[in-house]
C-alpha cells in the first residue's frame, strides 16, 4: 500500500536512472574520446606538480586535475591550490 | 549508381543483423536491386532472419578466395525477388576476408545493385576494419542502454579515422513506457551525446521476435510499430523526409492497472 501511494505521489526527490546513465556517459565519453586512461590522469597530476613546484609551494593534497567538456571542445582543468611563492634566487 | 552502407554497432546484441535484414527487405519492396552481405565470419546468422538457411551453395569466403564468382553464391529472396544474399562462411573466422578482398568484390558488384548492405561483426578488430572498408555510408546501431551507446561512441570515433564521414545513428529497442518514467535514455539525451544525424527510432517491438522466428522480417508485418519504423528508416535512406513516430500513448485503464501492480 505504501508504495502504491509513493507511485501516486511521486519520489521527487530521487534522480531519475535514465538521467544516472546519461550522467555516468557523459563522464565516461570525455576520457574515451581523449583516450586517456585515469592511469595517464595520475602521472600528468605528479608531473604537473613537479614542475609547478620549482616555481611555487602548492598544497598537493589539495590538488584536482580533469577533463570538462565545453560545447565542442574538451578542456584540461587544473586546480591548484598555491601556499605561497618561492622568492626568485637569481 | 549503387550506395554501399555497412551496418555496425560495436557492440553486439543491438540489432544490426535485424537492420540489415529489415533495411536491405524494405528497399527491395521499393523495386531496388539489393545486396546483403554478411560479413560476420563464423557467426553467420543473416541467412535465418531471411529465412534463406537452407538454399546456400557457396559463401562470401568461396568468393573472395576466387573458387566461385560472386554471382554463383548469391542467393536470391523467395519473396523479394530483386533482394540477394552473400552468406558468409560457419567454418573460417573473420580474418579469412580482408579490407582489400572487400573493397574489391564491392566494385565488381556495384553496377548490377541499387545498393549494397553490409552486415559487420561486434567489435573494432579485423571483421570491422574489412566491412567499412568499401563503405559510402556507415549506419551505427545502438540501444538506449548506457553500454551501447559507449560502444556506438567508440566505433564513430573508429569511423572517423578510417575516413568515413557519412555516419548515421539508428536507436533500436526504445521502450517508450520506460523513457516516459525517466528510467531509460531518451532520444535527445543520445543525440546530444553522440551528436550523428539519428535515421531511426525503433521500437521495441514482440514482433521482432516472432518474425525472427519464422524469417520473416518485421518490416514484412502491417502491424508491426518495428516494422513502420523500418518504413521510415528506408525511406529516410532514399532521401525521404519523414517524422519519426510518436509513442503510442497509454490509456487511462492501462495506466491504472500500472499503478496498482496489475500490469
């Protein structure tokens, strides 16, 4: 009976599975169509933060790298949190 | 003219052989000269949707190989009597027919055929590679399911590097009642993600499986929602513009009986 009435009034508050699947495509379809692996992600993400830490303290932990998708093109986005800038020494 | 269209998938399981068998009946019953190839080596299975299984001689490897020329394999259709079958082999596996073997065979067919269908193999290896290869027009089949829709993006992107730019997108299996109930991918969902000009929306359809039964393609049946949307397909492939069908809509009582777990 419970149900019944949970048919008749409806879950709103629960997201659709036709939209989970679209969701999880669409997240699926960006690393296919780069063909990167999460594998390749993770050495990007280490030498991205080898490279900015010669110039700059950031919090590595803090750190999130990845692939958006924007209209037609796909983008690279890096979030790198910075602690503060190394003095230049020369 | 002849137009060579290569049905694929990527995955398997969507249906390509039932779009190849209802595509190449439907313009047949226009009075085009149609030829079915079956390209699925070893896994041969376009013969019983025709329901030709017992009137071959020679098969696709027979051809290629140069033992028979191609006009002593075809098999021609007890109903449609311009639509041709080039089964293909039960014994080899998919490397007994290469792209070049194919291409070439398609060049000697074009000038007695409207057009020529090509039934691809699952999957992105060698089987693919041979049936796109002599392909004007790649026809992708897929189904609102997360899975073949990943595999359909796949194999566009493999068409793509193999050059071929006229793709189009079939969605088979579509059960309306689902997508109205926000439980399966609808149309606009798989046009925004794989963005290839749709050609049809076929439903699910009881129909499919009983012509199956007897080899008699869907397209066959006056009843049959599949079928009048293989009309569509066929005729949106000779240049037609049709709207797609709406769903049919689900009267009060059904509704009803839904809702209190009748149905």
């Amino acid at each position: 009976m419970f149900d019944v009435l949970m048919k008749i009034f409806g879950n709103k508050s629960e997201k659709k599975s036709g939209q989970i699947a679209k969701e999880r495509l669409q997240v699926v379809l960006i690393h296919d169509r780069a063909s990167v692996s999460p594998e390749i992600m993770e050495q990007l993400k280490n030498d991205i933060i080898a490279v900015i830490s010669k110039y700059m303290d950031v919090n590595k932990s803090g750190m999130e790298i990845s692939l958006a998708n924007d209209a037609d093109s796909v983008a690279l986005v890096a979030n790198i949190p910075v602690h503060s800038l190394h003095h230049s020494r020369r | 003219m002849c137009e060579i269209i290569t049905i694929t998938s990527g995955k398997g399981g969507v249906g390509k052989t039932t779009t190849t068998a209802n595509i190449g009946v439907g313009l047949a019953m226009r009075g085009n000269r149609v030829a079915l190839i079956d390209t699925d080596t070893g896994l041969r299975n376009l013969d019983l949707l025709l329901g030709l299984e017992n009137r071959i001689m020679y098969d696709l490897v027979d051809v290629t190989s140069g033992r028979v020329p191609y006009k002593k394999a075809l098999v021609r259709h007890k109903r449609f009597d311009s639509l041709y079958l080039l089964p293909t082999s039960q014994i080899r596996d998919k490397s007994a027919v290469n792209p070049e073997q194919l291409v070439q065979l398609c060049n000697e067919m074009k000038s007695d055929f409207e057009f020529i269908i090509i039934d691809c193999p699952a999957g992105i290896e060698q089987g693919f590679k041979t049936a796109i290869a002599a392909a004007d027009c790649a026809i992708v089949v897929t189904m609102p399911e997360i899975a073949a829709v990943r595999d359909a993006d796949k194999i566009i992107g493999e068409l793509g590097r193999a050059d071929k730019e006229n793709i189009k997108l079939i969605v088979n299996r579509i059960r309306a009642q689902m997508v109205e109930k926000g439980d399966m991918l609808d149309m606009a969902d798989i046009n925004e993600i794989l963005s290839i000009e749709c050609i049809g929306q076929v439903p699910d359809d009881e129909f499919v499986v009983t012509s199956t039964n007897k080899g008699e393609p869907a397209i066959t049946m006056k009843d049959s929602l599949a079928g009048q949307a293989y009309k569509n397909i066929v005729g949106r492939i000779c240049g037609e513009s049709i709207p797609f069908l709406k769903p049919p809509k689900e009267g009060f009582f059904t509704r009803l009986k839904r809702l209190f777990g009748m149905l």
